[in-house]
C-alpha cells in the first residue's frame, strides 16, 4: 500500500509481503541502503522497484518514501517489552508504565517510550557527576595553564588565560549516551506527543556535539556499582543510535540503518534460546558445549561448510547403564505460522537431521517451538519410513499474550517428558 503523508510517499509492508514502488520514487543512495539494511529485497520490473519484506518490523526513512513494515503476528506492545528484556536479559521495566502504545512506527515505536520512561527514572534518581575534563579561558589561574594554547592564541596577553581544569558536573559518558539518544529519538519520531516529550527530556541531558558519536561510547563504556542503573536506558539507547534494533543488542556493531527496525526472527531465536537453556538447568540438564552440538559435512568442493546446529542444544545425563555419557534435545526456534499452518518439509528434513545426529534410537524427538498469538498450543508429528519409526517431531506454541515465565509452560512440560521416561515408537 502507498499514500502520501507529509513530505513522505509512505509505503506499508506487512512481512513477507510484496510491493510494487515506482522507478521516480527511489534513487541510487536508498536502493543501496535497502540492499545493506537487508529488511527487504529489492528486485525490478517496467512498473518499479519490487520491494518484499521479510521478518524485521519498523520503520525506515528513505529520501522520498517512509518504508513501513509491519508485522504478522498482533503481539501487544506492553507484552512485546517483556520479550525484549528477557531476549536480552535486561532487567523488566517499571511495573507503572504499562501503556506504551504501538503506533504508526509499529513494534519500534515502543523503543523510544522505554528509552523514555529508563531515562525519566535517571532525572528522578539524580543524573551522576562527576569531574569532567574541561577546557576554559579566565581571568584566574584554576587548574593547569594550558601552555600551548596560552602561547598561540593569547599573543601575551596577561588577562585571559587558557587552563586545563576538571569540572563536577553531569557531562559524564553515561549522560552523554542519554542524551544523544534522546535527540536522535525525537528526531526520527512520526507521534507529535512523544516527540514532545523526548525533546524536552534531552534537554535536561548533556548531548555530544554529533549525537551519533555517542556509539563509541557505548562501546568503551564501563559499568561499576556507581553507574549500573544506567544500563537499562543504556540498552534502549544503543537500539535508537544503532538502529538494528535487537540485531544490534545482539551484535553492538550494527549496521548503521538510522532507522528502527526490529528483526523478528533474532527476537525469537533469542527468546527459545534463552526459555529452553533455563528449563533445561531446572531440571537438571545443561546447555550442550559448542564442541558437543557440531554435526558437520566432509568431502565437499568448499574448504569447510558451517555445522548444522539447532537453536538451542540441550545435555542431560544418560540414565545409569547407558552407552552415551549425556543424551541430547534439539530445540529449534520458527517465527512461522505454525499453529494454523503445517511444518514445512524443508523444517521437518532438517529437524530429522538433528534426530539422526543428537538422539539415541530410544528417543528420537526434536522439539520446534513457534510464537502463537491465541494461546499455547501441541502436536506432535510422527515421521516414518520403510524400516518404522524415523522420529517424532513435537511443534509447541507459545502464548504470546503472556509473559516469558508463563509462556513456556508447553516448553517446560515436553522436556520434563524427555528427561522423565525414554520415547518409544
């Protein structure tokens, strides 16, 4: 869909979606961005640019259009803040703000009012100070002459003089990152009344002179217990400078979009990831070592191929007598459809391969766990052959609408089933 708002030609994506932009609209600089970005891809016909989106939601400025890409999955803003912050492990955010709104931005919208409500909790706490290394001409020698300077600008003059002083202030990195956060935020905002309110809250934080020169640091930045309580709008903070939303809490680096985006499929892979490990510690079991989990493939053209891996490996101790010291479970995380839709075989083809290369033939089970927006949700899917039982494929859903810890009760009740008793056929 295309409409015009504002200066924009505004462009709506829902993902895996398809539009058609036309060839006047977008010029060398954005197609390049786009390719780089990776939120979408770009073919083309005789009508215009072809643009088909895949899992990332948000928003991306280009010179004449507003790319707006939205997601398939109606989860609520306030529930989406609990899946960021346990993807993440960020501390959960204040239970009093919870009507953070999704707007026209979609999911990343919500960044700037949780950056906004962490650095709102600062100003009330008391921003940190401390000595600041400060450059000032006066008319009495505080600190250290700058000797340089007093020699090359003052041309002998007696009344000003160049020092070099340390100043108790609140221009600390910690509040510089603030700041600039802050700026660029209200900057890139499409709701007035958050604009508004991120604009007059970056005036009560020291700011860079280029705010995006906050990034560096971020990425020199040490944390003790003096300014620790930063950390959480320090982390928001890095999502609007970076621009890659959890691809750049993920990976600091990011990818430079100066947009908001936010990748779905990481969101999930995260989630699963972090949800399967904490099931697996309860009940007795371990995250498998990377040197444990490598199923690899020798004899090729290339010089090495990267291991079939799943998103979440699991350990835990072989019964007594067994042959294998540790038996396995594959987890593997999907941002699919799979509560309406079947598994497809490409899915089914390599969660057997984790079967064929992780389990015992007593237990051949791998476990595929896909967001549901309508509640938790079972089956298990059986797979065989010739010669019997291949192996048996369990896809769970989880409830989006609810928090991380309730939400991975389908998760938790299928491993305790695996560690409990063997699977036979």
């Amino acid at each position: 869909m295309v409409h015009r708002n504002g200066t924009w030609h505004e462009v709506v994506l829902c993902e895996h979606e398809a539009v058609t932009v036309p060839h006047s609209r977008l010029h060398g600089a954005d197609l390049a961005k786009l390719r780089a970005v990776g939120a979408v891809t770009v073919t083309e016909n005789r009508h215009g640019y072809v643009l088909k989106a895949k899992a990332t939601t948000g928003v991306l400025e280009l010179d004449r259009i507003r790319l707006v890409l939205r997601p398939k999955f109606p989860i609520e803003g306030t529930r989406l803040i609990d899946w960021l912050c346990y993807a993440t492990s960020r501390r959960e955010p204040d239970e009093t703000l919870r009507n953070w709104p999704i707007g026209a931005d979609g999911y990343a919208g919500l960044v700037p009012a949780a950056l906004l409500h962490e650095c709102t909790l600062l100003l009330g706490r008391g921003l940190r100070r401390e000595y600041v290394p400060r450059q000032r001409v006066d008319n009495t020698l505080r600190g250290r002459l700058d000797v340089e300077a007093q020699a090359t600008r003052c041309y002998g003059a007696v009344d000003r003089l160049h020092l070099r002083t340390f100043e108790y202030e609140d221009g600390g990195w910690e509040n510089l990152v603030c700041g600039a956060a802050l700026t660029v935020a209200a900057r890139r905002s499409s709701d007035p009344r958050l604009a508004r309110l991120l604009l007059a809250a970056s005036r009560t934080f020291p700011s860079p002179r280029q705010p995006l020169d906050a990034l560096s640091l971020l990425a020199r930045g040490q944390y003790t217990r003096l300014n620790a309580h930063y950390r959480a709008a320090h982390a928001w903070a890095r999502m609007v400078l970076g621009g890659g939303g959890v691809t750049d809490l993920l990976e600091p680096s990011g990818f430079g979009a100066k947009s908001l985006l936010l990748n779905l499929n990481v969101l999930w892979e995260s989630v699963v990831g972090r949800m399967a490990v904490e099931v697996a510690v309860a009940l007795g079991g371990r995250a498998a070592r990377p040197d444990e989990g490598a199923i690899r493939t020798y004899g090729g053209l290339n010089a090495q191929w990267p291991a079939f891996r799943p998103d979440a490996l699991l350990a835990f101790p072989s019964p007594s007598g067994g042959t294998f010291a540790h038996r396995f479970l594959a987890v593997d995380a999907k941002y699919k459809r799979y509560g309406a839709e079947d598994v497809s075989a490409d899915d089914r083809h390599q969660l057997l391969t984790y079967i064929a290369g992780y389990t015992t033939p007593d237990s051949p089970l791998a476990l595929v766990v896909h967001p549901s927006p309508t509640g938790p949700t079972h089956r298990v899917l059986r797979v065989e052959g010739p010669r019997g039982l291949l192996g048996r494929i369990e896809v769970l859903g989880l409830d989006t609408r609810a928090t991380p810890k309730h939400a991975a009760d389908p998760l938790r009740e299928a491993v305790a089933r695996f560690v409990g008793s063997s699977i036979t056929p």
